[in-house]
C-alpha cells in the first residue's frame, strides 16, 4: 500500500500514483492530500495513475472521480490513468463529473495522460498523396 504524490513545477502539474493495495477510505484520504497541493500552489492539473493499484472498483472509482468536482476548482484538467479493462466504468465517470464541470479524460497510457492535461494535441497525420513526377509523351 503506497502512494506517490510527484508535483512537477515545468509543467504546473500534480502527478499521483497508486500502487498496491488501499482500502477505499486511504484512496480518498491522498486525493485530498493532493488536491489540497493543488490549492496551494494555484495549479489545476493533475494525472492520477490507477494501473499499479491492485483493485479498484468501479465505485471506488466513481467515488474518487466525484469528489474531484468538490476539491477542484472548474477550469481543472484531470486525467485518469486506468487499465483497458475498467475503460467501461472509467468513460461513464468521466461523463458524470464532466456535467459537474471538471475536465476528466480517461487514459490507459500515461504518456498520453500528460500530454493531454498539459494541452498538447496529438500530431495529425499527414496523408500521402502519390504525385505525377513523371513527364509522358502523349502519343
């Protein structure tokens, strides 16, 4: 039962992990922790990395998504790493506190996570196109 709690001063940016196993009160317990580091450096983004946590209901989930909306101010970016197989409940989370005005996405690459609570669209592809380079004689 762990936790780390990384405050990133380039980036104006709290990256929390879980790792192990904690009882649902504990979860709750670090994320006022961290919101409240939050607060006091006046930053609003964080990603928070579940994939290391042991077990993590879809309650558990919800009840910690929930409480982000009352611990964070509205213009908060919060990315929420999880594995593939809690997508489901993750994408149905994020909806719910959404519509109380905090920006969650859901990832399963923390990679991804950072880059999009610190604005960075992913790279559009280009297309190729073929082009003519060749110069036939028209017979």
């Amino acid at each position: 039962m762990s936790y780390f709690i990384n405050p990133v001063e380039e980036e104006q940016c709290v990256f929390l992990t879980y790792e192990g196993e904690m009882p649902p009160v504990e979860v709750v317990a670090v994320r006022y922790e961290t919101t409240g580091l939050l607060a006091a450096k006046r930053w609003n983004r964080m990603v928070v990395d579940f994939t290391e946590l042991r077990t993590l209901t879809p309650l558990e989930l919800f009840v910690f998504a929930k409480g982000l909306s009352a611990d964070l101010p509205q213009n908060a970016r919060v990315a929420l790493v999880v594995h593939p197989e809690q997508a489901s409940y993750a994408k149905q989370v994020e909806n719910i506190v959404r519509n109380d005005g905090v920006v969650l996405t859901s990832f399963f690459d923390p990679k991804q996570a950072t880059a999009w609570v610190n604005g960075v669209k992913p790279q559009k592809r280009t297309q190729l196109r073929p082009t003519n380079t060749c110069e036939c004689a028209k017979i």
